[in-house]
C-alpha cells in the first residue's frame, strides 16, 4: 500500500506543481456562488471551509490551482511506480486499485478542503480505479453504484480467499466482468458521527443529527450543483420519510452503535440558537 497525504490541506506541493497551472486557466464551478439559503447551519456559521464572504475569487483560484498541481504531482509518482511493475514483470500479476477516503469543495458552494456537515458530491463522490490483469479494460468506466466497503471483499474474491463473517461489503467482481451492469440501488456516509448521507442515483438525503441541524435533500437529476435544498419544501415530504426510514433501516442492519441517539435526534427541531448570525428562529424538521 503507498498512501499520499496529498491532496490535502496545507495544499502545498513541492515546486514546479505548485505553479504548474496558471490563475488565469482557473474557472471556478457553477455551484461556487452558494450563499448556504435554506442549508445547515453549521456550514455557514460554524465550520472552516466555508470561505465565500472572507476569500476573493483570486484566492479561491490560486486554491484550486495549488489542488490541481497536488494531484499532477501524485499522479506522477503513481506513473513511477506503475513504470516499475512493468520493468520488473510484475505488471501482469498484479491488482492495482487507486481510490481515497473522501474528496475536498475546491471551491464549490464557496467552500475549500472539507467538513464533516457535508454531503455533498466534491467529497463522497471519490476516485475508483481498478486495473485488474485479464479482467478489465483500459478506458472502460462502470457508472454502478459502489462503496469503499466493496473494496476488501472484490480482492478476496479475485485473490480466491474466503470471506470472513461480519465484513458489509460485497464483492464487485460480476460488475469488473461485465456479468451486470448494476450493484447497489443506494449506498451511505457516515460522516464522523455528524451525518448520515443517503443516495440512490437520483435522491441525496443528508440527516444533520450532531448537532441537530437542518436536513437536506438534493434531486441530482435537475440539481447536479446541489444547490436547491428540498428537504422542506412542500411536496417532498414523503422521499424523505422514506430515505429516513432507509436510514434507519441500515443503522439496524450495521448494528450502528448510535442507533437509537440518531432516531431521538432525528425526531428534534432545528434551533439556531446556538448561531447568532443567523435568524433568531426554529426550522422544523
């Protein structure tokens, strides 16, 4: 296992990659101008990324400039030691996975590196890349949804080791074999004991349980941003009932040890009390 520090904060990689890419190649994303309407308040008010009334779009720029350098840095150092298992023969006998942990805002919704309060796809959605000898092929891209859980029983699967008992995850073998092309109807993020994100390919729902704080749903088909919060509009009641309940039902399943806190919590109203920059007021839930 070789594992980068980078990209991450400080964002600092060695010269000429922190200058590699100019300020005036940088365009920050449609989603940076995210004034956090309607959306947790921890985000806006207590956490450290969210940047947009203190940065200028300059700084935003040189941010995602010196990200950007980062990952061309890592990526030739991956090249180097993809270069040696092809020098020593070994290239051909061996699994190559490249994935993360989680990703950073690089300024989307006016945020830089991360915060646990978020659900948001610049962090859960991350890198997967598999080089299986024999099995895969260069430049295919699998769109199923799958989870880092997936990882360790897919190479006990292609290693023709048994699974021990008590591992979630599921073996990706039949997706890398093109025997199906679908996987999980959703997947979930748990995000540091502060929220639980749920997603099924279209739906995201965000339970804010620690504190409690306002909940979000985002309808990725017509909001890819995510910049339109529903989850207390009128008329979506209902999808989050049940992505709750959906939930509540994998806390169960894990044997999450938070269960129960985490269903209490859910029931609570959302009081900014506790943000006095925001509207003195109560959210319901």
């Amino acid at each position: 296992m070789l594992s980068f520090y980078g990209p991450h904060l400080p964002v600092a990689p060695p010269r000429p990659w922190d200058e590699k890419f100019a300020l005036d190649e940088i365009t920050l994303p449609d989603n940076h101008w995210d004034h956090m309407e309607n959306k947790a308040y921890e985000v806006r008010y207590a956490g450290p990324s969210y940047k947009l009334d203190e940065w200028s779009e300059q700084q935003f720029k040189d941010y995602v400039r010196r990200y950007w350098g980062f990952c061309a840095y890592i990526d030739e150092q991956v090249g180097r030691v993809l270069a040696a298992l092809s020098q020593t023969g070994l290239d051909e006998n061996t699994i190559v996975i490249f994935t993360t942990d989680h990703g950073d805002m690089v300024a989307a919704h006016g945020m830089v590196w991360k915060w646990d309060h978020c659900g948001y796809e610049e962090l859960l959605h991350i890198p997967l890349i598999m080089r299986v000898p024999g099995l895969t092929c260069p430049g295919s891209t699998i769109s199923a949804l799958t989870s880092n859980i997936d990882i360790l029983p897919t190479l006990l699967e292609l290693a023709e080791v048994d699974q021990p008992p008590g591992i979630q995850g599921r073996s990706m073998l039949p997706l890398l074999s093109g025997e199906q092309n679908s996987f999980r109807q959703h997947v979930f993020c748990d995000s540091s004991d502060m929220n639980i994100t749920t997603y099924d390919g279209r739906w995201k729902y965000v339970l804010n349980w620690n504190p409690r704080d306002i909940d979000e749903l985002y309808d990725l088909g017509s909001d890819p941003g995510e910049m339109n919060n529903l989850a207390n509009e009128p008329g979506f009641g209902q999808i989050v009932e049940e992505m709750q309940q959906r939930i509540f039902k994998w806390l169960d399943d894990t044997g999450h040890p938070y269960a129960s806190v985490i269903r209490r919590a859910a029931r609570q109203p959302v009081s900014v009390k506790d943000y006095p920059q925001a509207k003195d007021s109560t959210v319901g839930t």
